[in-house]
C-alpha cells in the first residue's frame, strides 16, 4: 500500500479586462495557482470575442503595470490587454494646449 499523496492543486481569483471606445470585456474566474498572464488570457474567452488582439504585439499588465505574459499570478490579480497607442502623444499634449488657450462658447436662448 503506498503513502503517496497526490499535491492538491490551490485554485486563485484572477479576471482579465480589454476595453475599446464603445466596448469592453472583463471576465472574473478561477485558475490553478500555477498560472501565467498568458494562461489566463487564453481561458478567459477574450481571444474569442475579440479576434484582433495580438498576443504577440498587445502589451499585459497587472493593475496597470506592465508584465510579461510569462508572468505569475496571485490571487485577486486583475490582467490587463493594453491596445496600442493611435495618437503620438506629443500631439496630444499640443491639442491639449490648444483647447486651454480657446475662449469657452456660451450659448444663450435667443431673447425675444
């Protein structure tokens, strides 16, 4: 008869979360302690519902800090898929400026 124990795997709460503009996914669910950014990335269902994320090219992070894919999770982590950035961000900072600059419009109803 054999004293060996098969080592209990322990099951942790993670979610991932991907926004667009108009849209968004984020799903809470349980993995194996063991898992990895990617791993759960994959069993979240995202790739699915939203086909044009790149795993490959779409930056992770936990909580708004950059990981690798290869990464860890512990229990509560939040991944996240970070699209890439559309607008170079100096131009942004220039818009930005412009708009301060402008005079605000009020609009008044017509007297009369």
């Amino acid at each position: 008869m054999s004293t060996d124990t098969v080592p209990v795997q322990r099951m942790i709460r993670v979610s991932v979360a991907y926004a667009l503009p108009r849209e968004h996914f984020w799903r809470e669910f349980e993995v194996p302690d063991t898992a990895t950014c990617a791993e759960a990335i994959r069993v979240s269902g995202v790739l699915e519902d939203f086909p044009a994320i790149d795993p490959a090219r779409n930056r992770i992070g936990i909580f708004g800090r950059i990981v690798e894919p290869t990464q860890r999770l512990n229990d509560g982590d939040r991944v996240e898929i970070y699209r890439p950035i559309t607008i170079v961000p100096e131009n942004l900072q220039r818009r930005r400026y412009r708009l301060r600059q402008m005079d605000p419009v009020i609009l008044r109803p017509p007297s009369g």
